[in-house]
C-alpha cells in the first residue's frame, strides 16, 4: 500500500513457467533513453516555443516555434543530468517517501491485513455474493491508496475459498486481483498515479473525481461479470476450468492458507477508522482547502504515526515502520529523478520543444480523439518497459502535456491517457511485478492465465478508449 503498489519496486523472478522474460533493468532502459537523448542533442536541431502563465499553468504559445543556437550536451552532463533531476523531482520524490513510509506505518500495525482477513472470511460462505463484494473491497483500496501487491497474501485465501464454493483458483486469484485492478484503472484518489500525473500536468490534484468514478463503476461492473460468468462456468462443469486437471483446478487440495495474518483486534479497528478518517481529510483539503503534494505528505505522515501509536507500536516502533515503508518505495520513488533527467537533457540541449513541434505538425490534421487514442496506446507500450506508474508519468507527462496544450486537448484527457494506459496492463504483462506474485502464490502458469484474462484486458481497453472520446469530444468535469 505504498509507490509500488502503482507496480511493485521488488521483481519477483522464479524459474519454469513463471519466469519472467529477461529484458533490460527499468533504471537502464530510462538511463539508455537518457543517453540517448543526450546524442540526439546532435542531431536534431535546438528550438523554443514562448510560454505564458495562464490560470496559474504554464501554457505553450501555439504557432510561436522557432529555432534557437545549436546547443550539444557534453558526456559529463549525461550524469550530472540523474542528480538534477532528482532534485528537480524532489517534491514529487519526498512525497513519495513519506507517504509510502506513512502507509508503511500501517501496515505495520496489521491492521489493513486483519480488516481485509475478517471481512473475506465473514463473506466466504456467501456463495452469490463472495465474488462481487471481495472484488468491490479491493477496488476501493485499489483507488484510495493503490492497493496492488499487498494483495498477495490475500491470494491463497481467496483460492482457498473459491475452490471450496466449487470454483477453481482462477476464479479465487481473479476476484482479488481484478478486484484491485478496476480500483487501481478508476484512480480517483490514488497518491501515486493520478496525483503524481495530475501535479506534473498543473491541474487541480484529483480533479475530475467523478468522471473517473463514472468510469469505474463500469470498469468495476464489468470485471465482476467476467469473474462471476467464468465461475459459472466452472461451477456447473468442472471441464470448463482453464485449470482443469491441473494444481489448482477444481477439487485442487494442493493449497494451505496460511494463518500468519492478524486477527482484527479492537485497537486495529481503530486504526482502521483513523485511516479512513485521514483518507476523508485529504478529500477535503484538496477540494476545499486547496492542499498540494506537501500537505498531502504532511497529512499522511501524521496519520501514519496515529495510526503507529494507537496500533501499540510506540514513538520508535512507528519511526521503525514509516522506514521500512519508505525503503519499500525507493525504486519508485528514486525513478521519477531518473525519468526527470531525461527532461533535464532534452531542455538543456533544446530538443524538447523542436520534438513536441515535429509530432503536434505530424498530427495536428488527425481529429482530437484520434490523438488521444494514440497517446493511450503509446502509454500501454511503454507500462511493459517502465514498471512503475509514478516513474512512467515523470517520463511521459511532460511530453504529453505541451503536446495536449498545441492540440488543443484538455490535460485532464492527457492525464487520463497516461492512467488507462499505464493501469489496465497491470493484469496480463510478465514484467508485472504484483500479476507474477499473484500467480506464484496460486500456482497458475501465466501462459494459462493469459487465456483466461485476455479478453477482459480488451473489454476493459475499450471502455477506457470510449471514456477518453467521451473526454476529448465534451472534456472532463473538474
């Protein structure tokens, strides 16, 4: 419940049919673009668009391109280039590590394990409504805090319950993980995906709440059918499991739930409730009070150490724990500078402008939706080659957003490229960190769980490009 929740810091390797492609490092594939781009100061020639402030964003001026003095970046400044972005992307990087150190607080305590344990376990025997509600409880953590791989140990419950309803362990692993999935593709209030793209594009932090709420209702509503259709499916001919005769299948007695996870104690309910008590007071310091990153940060640090002492951790207990949280979220955090200083090169060399002027010329014919279209494909690419979202939105974003402003298209609808894009292939990508843990707890070869999930990836794929017409054509409520 922290950064990498967006897509997990840890890779979580194996060997035989879970293991994961080899493909370069993601701090290398940044850093090789890094390199790159420092080259490409050689080639392309060094421009500018005028920029003005307008309703306290910095606007590009459409038309006002114009070519400027070569500028070439020395070999030495490629390197320097990590620790300026870094710095550039302190705000953005420190908000991130105490909010991921806050979360890491409360996780600590057992709390949301326990919480999460008792309400699966009361529900487990209501055979109609297991699949709906497990699914629905996950996806608000999904859009509140970015629930993603925590979800892991939850896993051999829920296999241990469908397998007992009838079902298999496609169906147990699908409703907790699809279930975090609609949550993490609605993002209505989640820290490390929406908010981080939302500051680097200079709109209002969660605005346009309810129109991604409208979207996944139905992203959420959709799974569901899926999950419970396939169930059905399986509960009515065992044959019809992808599982079937297989660990995991049917009648499967392979599994073991383990008993490591709390039990909801009175003093973890209380946790609870100051959780969502901290959760409501950034709603309304963002939308009333007009809060940013540092008071989120600010906000959650403090109910992160709330949360420590009324769980019974103590002043160093609670500090021990918001460590452990921030150290989970290094990858993701120390990514964004990494993926800034791309932006720190491209700017010193002057090819940013001369490269967003190229493709806005490419393009500026093609209609509004056809480009927003684009701009969610090339973010759905590029989610397999950059596994964390915040690192993703610190790459893409500043491109996206100039690019948004020449065209004419809302940043919001940019916003929301970037976040279909980068959430819905989550659950089928290999170098998905949270989707190869899942399937290593439940024993499902990806190949399988690929033929299982495909054609929701689709569905889902394509009510996120209706919404993003929908945005393009009438724009975004804020």
């Amino acid at each position: 419940m922290h950064e990498t929740t967006d897509k997990p810091s840890s890779k979580r390797g194996g060997t035989g049919f879970l293991s994961k492609p080899r493909i370069p490092h993601t701090y290398a594939l940044i850093f090789s673009v890094v390199v790159l781009v420092g080259i490409a100061s050689y080639l392309i020639p060094s421009g500018a668009f005028e920029r003005i402030e307008q309703d306290g964003r910095e606007m590009v001026v459409p038309g006002s391109f114009t070519t400027v003095e070569k500028t070439h970046i020395g070999f030495f400044d490629i390197f320097t280039a990590v620790p300026r972005g870094l710095a550039e992307a302190s705000q953005i990087v420190f908000y991130i590590f105490l909010v991921g150190g806050a979360f890491g607080i409360i996780k600590a305590t057992g709390a949301i394990d326990a919480g999460i344990n008792a309400l699966v376990r009361r529900i487990g025997r209501s055979e109609r409504l297991i699949i709906p509600l497990v699914m629905l409880t996950f996806s608000v953590l999904g859009f509140t805090v970015g629930l993603s791989e925590e979800c892991i140990i939850f896993v051999p419950i829920g296999v241990g319950i469908a397998l007992s309803l009838g079902y298999d362990a496609i169906v147990g692993t699908a409703m907790v993980s699809m279930g975090a999935a609609a949550g993490f593709i609605g993002g209505m209030m989640n820290p490390f995906t929406v908010g981080i793209a939302q500051g680097i594009a200079e709109v209002p932090l969660f605005s346009g709440l309810w129109f991604r709420a409208a979207v996944y209702v139905v992203i959420l509503a959709v799974g569901i059918f899926y999950v419970m259709r396939y169930a059905d499916k399986v509960k009515r001919d065992p044959r019809n499991s992808i599982l079937y005769g297989r660990i995991g299948g049917p009648g499967s007695t392979a599994y073991a739930v383990s008993e490591e996870i709390p039990e909801l104690t009175p003093r973890r309910a209380v946790v609870l409730i100051a959780l969502a008590g901290g959760i409501v007071v950034n709603m309304v310091g963002v939308f009333q009070w007009g809060w940013f990153l540092d008071e989120l940060a600010a906000s959650f640090f403090v109910v992160g150490l709330l949360c420590g002492l009324i769980g019974g951790m103590g002043v160093n207990g609670s500090f021990a724990g918001l460590v452990d949280g921030m150290r989970e979220v290094v990858f993701g955090a120390l990514i964004v500078g990494f993926a800034r200083a791309i932006l720190v090169v491209m700017q010193d060399g002057q090819t940013l402008d001369t490269i967003i002027n190229a493709i806005a010329e490419g393009i500026s014919h093609w209609p509004s939706v056809l480009t927003v279209l684009g701009m969610f494909v090339f973010q759905s690419i590029l989610n397999f080659f950059i596994p964390s979202g915040s690192g993703m939105a610190a790459t893409t974003m500043p491109l996206m957003v100039p690019l948004s402003d020449l065209l004419g298209i809302d940043r919001q609808v940019a916003v929301l490229a970037y976040q279909y894009g980068d959430a819905i292939t989550n659950s089928i990508i290999p170098t998905s960190g949270a989707l190869m843990g899942y399937l290593a707890v439940a024993r499902i070869p990806y190949e399988l769980w690929v033929k299982f999930i495909w054609r929701l990836i689709i569905l889902w794929s394509v009510i996120a490009a209706v919404a993003l017409v929908i945005g393009a054509t009438f724009g975004v409520p804020a």
